[in-house]
C-alpha cells in the first residue's frame, strides 16, 4: 500500500510548481475552499430558518453536528494515537501548503465529506457538490504536499462513517 501511496502523491504532488497560477489555485482549494463550503452551508441553514423549513433546518443542523464530532471529536482522537508526519517532513519536499499535525487523516476531508454526506439526508444536489468540492480540495492538499492519498481516502470515509452513524443514533432517538 505503501507504495501505491506514494506513486500517486508523486503524481498528483507533480502538478505543484509548475506555474504560478496553479500554485495559487492549489493553496486556494486546499487552504481556502473549505471556508466558501462551510459559508454555503450556513447560507442554506438560514434560508430554510428564514422560510419557516424546520425540517430542513434541523437537517442542515444536524449536518454540521455530524462534520464537527467528525473533525473535532474523532480526528484529534486518532492524531493521538496515530502520527504520520505529513509528506513534505517525511519526504523533505517543497509544499505549498504547511500545516504541523499529523497527516492521517486529512482534517479538511474529513469535515467536507461529512458535511456532503449529511447533506445526502437534506439536499441531494447540494451534496453532490460537496461531494465533488471534497475531491479537489482533497487532491489540492495531496498536489500541496501535506497528505498522501491515503490520508485523503481515510478522511473521506471516516466522515461518511460518522455522519451516517449521527443520522442513524438521531432516527433511533427520535423514534
């Protein structure tokens, strides 16, 4: 796997330095999108609370729960007990990107992919979106030297599995 790993960082990591202007838009999707995906979703939240959509609302709410214990509940929890130094410490590469915490798994993945799947419950085509906008930040932090692809993959499905767990403890209690 390992291997496998690092054959595809090197190939997507290629893509940094090339041109200024891919280096910008790298930083900016794997640095910066995540905030324009977290304002959407709040800009949905209050739509639905402006036109009375509680059950849209306590979708939405119920998203952002979920993203939250993903990213600031089971993400540290696994930094603790796990640690991947990040590609451009253990590789001793240039990045675009810095960040000093462990690399597995990807903290913005994380996060996106489980506000996507919690949006899954709420707005499909919204979800798609997110959906897709994880994938480039994902592949944005890979070609900025601060995640291996598995760290990607790990991230993604770790905010999957915690959201539809979320969803699934919430049905259970609201029944």
């Amino acid at each position: 796997m390992h291997s496998f790993d690092l054959t595809v960082f090197n190939a997507i990591y290629d893509f940094s330095g090339r041109f200024a202007w891919l280096d910008a838009l790298i930083i900016f999707c794997g640095t910066y999108l995540l905030y324009i995906i977290l304002a959407t979703l709040i800009i949905l939240a209050a739509s639905a609370w402006y036109l009375a959509k509680r059950q849209q609302l306590n979708g939405y709410l119920l998203t952002f729960a979920g993203a939250i214990i993903a990213r600031f509940g089971i993400e540290p929890i696994i930094h603790f007990f796990y640690y991947r130094p990040r590609p451009f410490v253990a590789l001793q590469i240039p990045h675009l990107i810095t960040d000093t915490t462990s690399s597995f798994p990807s903290g913005h993945t994380i996060f996106i992919f489980a506000l996507a799947t919690g949006l899954l419950f709420v707005n499909r085509r919204v979800a798609y979106a997110f959906f897709a906008a994880g994938l480039i930040v994902g592949l944005a932090r890979i070609a900025g030297g601060v995640h291996y692809p598995s760290d990607i993959l790990g991230g993604a499905v770790l905010g999957v599995f915690v959201v539809v767990v979320v969803h699934a403890i919430h049905r259970s209690i609201s029944s």
